[in-house]
C-alpha cells in the first residue's frame, strides 16, 4: 500500500482560501493580456478600473481563534497521572511476592502500595490516601 503524499503548506493554505473573484467578461472585452486597453491607456488611467481596484480586498482575512481554556480534571487513569518506577527484586523476593499476589487474588502492585503505605505509617509520615486526597483539592 502506497504512502499518502505529503501536503506542503502553501497547498493546504490554497485549498482552505475562498477562490479570487475573477473579473467578468464585460470588463476584459477590449483588454489585451498585458493589462492595458486596446488603446494603449493602462487600466488605472479609466475611473472604471480604479475604482474596480478599489473594490478589490488588498490584504487577506484576519481571523482570530478564542483559545480553550486548559482542562482542568485530572487524567483518566492511574498511568496517565502517575510517575514510573523500577524495583530491582532478588528472584526469591519476585518469588514470594508474585505467589502472594496469587494466593490473595490481587495484583503485585496493590502488595507494593500496601508495603509503602505501611513504610510510611511506620516513619510518621503521610498515606497515600492522605497524599492523594490532598492532590484532588
């Protein structure tokens, strides 16, 4: 399957721009290609063509965009909002952990938080459920 071909700027910038007016057909009868008359009087020179030109948008659309301001609920999941840390475990200690976590029906995770937690009582320090409710606020 081939690749989609990449957009540059300048296409998707002509595409998203509303079409020039192009002029009538009344107004190119008795015109060359060079932009002067027939006669060989510029287009500026009749107050027709200048005042055509007037009418004309010299500059481009300006158009401002409210910005959205930042949600500000938390993230879904507990992956999103939380920060990653690796454990080094002697392959005993994975052991008897991963067989606790079976023997419990939980998660070896959940074993973790409630060993931190106790850390944690056990210094004086905040729980977790402390420190998360604090967060909410």
């Amino acid at each position: 399957m081939s690749k989609p071909p990449k957009l540059s700027l300048a296409a998707i910038v002509a595409s998203a721009s509303p079409p020039a007016k192009s002029l009538s057909a009344k107004s190119l009868s008795g015109r060359s290609l060079s932009g002067r008359s027939l006669s060989g009087n510029s287009l500026s020179a009749t107050p027709q063509a200048a005042q055509a030109a007037s009418a004309r948008p010299q500059s481009a659309e300006i158009v401002s965009l409210a910005l959205a301001p930042p949600a500000t609920r938390p993230a879904a999941t507990l992956k999103q909002r939380a920060r990653q840390m690796s454990v080094y475990l002697e392959p005993p200690v994975y052991d008897q952990l991963r067989d606790l976590a079976y023997a419990e029906r939980t998660k070896m995770h959940a074993l973790m938080l409630e060993g931190l937690d106790l850390l944690f009582k056990q210094r004086g320090a905040c729980s977790i459920a402390q420190l998360t409710e604090s967060q909410s606020r």
